[in-house]
C-alpha cells in the first residue's frame, strides 16, 4: 500500500520562495514517474512538472518554467518542488502523485497515487 505525504506548504507574499516535499511510505519511487500538480478553487487541476525517477529528468510546463524545479533524492526518497518568484495566481493546493506510465505524462489520469495536497497561498 502506497501513501505520498506533502510538506512545505505555507503563507508568503509574492516574490518569495518555497519548497515542497513529498514522501513515500510502502514502496521506493525507484522506477516511476513522479508529477506535481496544483489545483485553485474554481479551477481543474494542473500539470506543474515531473521528475522521472531513474534519471533525474524534469518536464515542465510553459507556465512553470524558470521558476519552479522538481528534483528527487533517493537518499531520502522524497520528491521536492522549489518554487520561486512566487506570484498571487500561484495559490493553489499543491500534490504530488506517482505513475507507471512512460515518457512524459500530464494528465490526472495517468497518475494512481495522491498525496493529500499542501496548500500554498501567494499574497501581494
């Protein structure tokens, strides 16, 4: 049985930085694809990036580009999303999920694990 746990998530003004983190228990994210994703109220949930585990590999999105980082540490066997130049329209609950799929998948679908999700909020 898999379970991903979010940490990290808080209060900031625009402009700052963060970093989340995901943990696993029951298994190793060896050999997956892990995914960030964000979802605002209102609004469907949102690819933010990935990590392919076996080699380090990131995917982003265009929105996300050269302010958020996805990474993994096998020694700790977390999944971690820096974010920063944080900015209002970035407030959303932030998860992290995990799939067998190959490549570079995006959609919710693809995914079968989910964390519970952390809440991030960006004031001005």
């Amino acid at each position: 049985q898999v379970q991903l746990v979010e940490s990290g998530g808080g209060l900031l003004q625009a402009g700052g930085s963060l970093r989340l983190s995901c943990a696993a228990s029951g298994r190793t994210f060896s050999g997956h694809i892990m995914g960030w994703f964000r979802q605002a109220p209102g609004k469907e949930r949102e690819f933010v990036g990935l990590v392919r585990w076996s080699s380090g590999t990131t995917y982003y999105t265009d929105p996300m580009k050269g302010r958020f980082t996805v990474s993994r540490d096998s020694a700790k066997n977390t999944v971690n999303l820096q974010m920063n130049k944080l900015k209002t329209e970035d407030t959303a609950v932030y998860y992290c999920a995990e799939t067998r799929s190959v490549g570079t998948p995006t959609a919710t679908r693809s995914y079968v694990y989910w964390g519970q999700g952390t809440q991030v909020t960006v004031s001005s």
